[in-house]
C-alpha cells in the first residue's frame, strides 16, 4: 500500500489511550514562531500558524496546552498566540523601513510576558545596508531577555521580501557557508556589538555580552499543508 500521501488514519482512537496521548505530546514538536510588533497598534502579530494540534480534537487539544500558552500580551491587546517558551524559537525578524528599531529594541517594554523565552532569532544585516543604530538595538534587545539559553543569528535573510505563504513553517538549518566564514561573521557581529554597545573593557564585555552561545542558521521554509486526519 502506497502511504505516501496518507490523508487519514481510522484507527487511531482504537489504540491504547496512554499511546494516544503520547502522540499528541511528541506532536508538540519544536518550532519557529515569527511576530511582529505594531507600535501603532500596540499589538504583537504572528506569521507562523497555531499549533495544529490544538485544532484536532478535545483530547489533543487538552494535552496541547499543557505545553503551549497564549503569550505577547500588551497594555492594550489579549495575547492571542500560542507559544512555549521552553521549546519555541521566537523570531525577530528585520522588516520595518528602519530595520531594527527603536520599537524591536524595546520590544520588551511593550509586550508584557516574555521572561520565560529561552531562545530567540533575529536577521543578520548585511553590512551594505544596515542602519548605524541596528547593532547597538539589537545588542540592547537580546540583553533584555533574562533567561536565554541561545541566541540565532539568521542568515541569509532577504530583509526586502516577506514571507506570504501562511501555511510554510520556517525551519533553521547549518548555514551552507564554510565554517570558517561563519565564525567570522559571528566575530564581526560580537564586535559591532562591542563598540555600539560602547563598553571600555574587551575582556568584560566579552563575558557580559550575551550570557548564552551565539549561533548562525539560515532560514528555510516547509509546505504546512498536507495534514492526516485521525479517525
């Protein structure tokens, strides 16, 4: 039998009920969620879809939010995006005229319930057309998260063109670069860094400047359409 394109699995609910729940956590897979903050509508917007497994069925859906939150609150708006900050990958990525902003900088100041992400992910810029003020935000921006455990650097990401599928999920992969350019590119963004954040002390500032690895990844995207039905 060709499963290639299985669409349904009708017995799904005849397996042992400890198995099934099994399947709805391990379907809680890591993943990359991409927001966007509006100032002028003081409000935090997601690229990437909801959890498909908070739309199966009550059970999966019971078991889904013993691991995912709704999060972004503003002083204004409801959080509405479901997120685990644990497992999830909050993106950032550089999509305003100004790059990295005065509002991604103090991203944190606005949205309310952030303490917990523990890995974040925003653009390389490419020295030709970065801002003079984008080091030294984006520094101040991955500072104000207390409890990072790593810190992804994007590369390869096309600043002038969004992404308009709303069913591909974004995945990170090794970068195809030689390592050797990588590891440069990360010394250079460790320097900018340094002199934007204008620390005196090299070897301090190379302790304090992100107290959790700095890693490059580069960007791809998944057709999120094809889903089995269970039955």
């Amino acid at each position: 039998m060709d499963t290639s394109r299985l669409d349904r699995f009708t017995l799904f609910f005849n397996l042992p009920a400890e198995i099934r729940l099994q399947i709805w956590q391990e379907a809680c897979h890591e993943r990359v969620v991409e927001v966007l903050y509006r100032p002028e509508e003081d409000k935090v917007i997601a690229t990437t879809d909801q959890p498909a497994v908070l739309q199966v069925n009550r059970e999966s859906r019971y078991e889904a939010l013993k691991i995912y939150r709704k999060a972004f609150t503003t002083a204004t708006r409801d959080a509405q995006i479901y997120f685990c900050p644990w497992r999830d990958t909050l993106y950032m990525p550089r999509h305003r005229d100004m790059g990295y902003d005065d509002a991604a900088r103090d991203f944190r100041n606005y949205v309310l319930d952030t303490d917990d992400i523990s890995s974040l992910a925003i653009d390389h810029v490419r020295p030709d057309i970065i801002r003079p003020w984008e080091p030294y935000n984006k520094f101040w921006l991955i500072q104000s998260f207390p409890n990072l455990r790593e810190v992804v650097l994007v590369v390869g990401a096309d600043p002038e063109t969004r992404r308009n599928d709303t069913h591909a999920e974004i995945q990170f992969i090794d970068p195809v670069e030689h390592p050797d350019s990588v590891l440069r590119l990360l010394d250079d963004v460790k320097e900018s860094f340094i002199h934007d954040a204008e620390f005196e002390d090299f070897g301090r500032q190379e302790r304090e400047l992100i107290n959790c690895p700095l890693i490059a990844k580069a960007k791809i995207t998944r057709d999120n359409t094809h889903m089995i039905t269970c039955l």
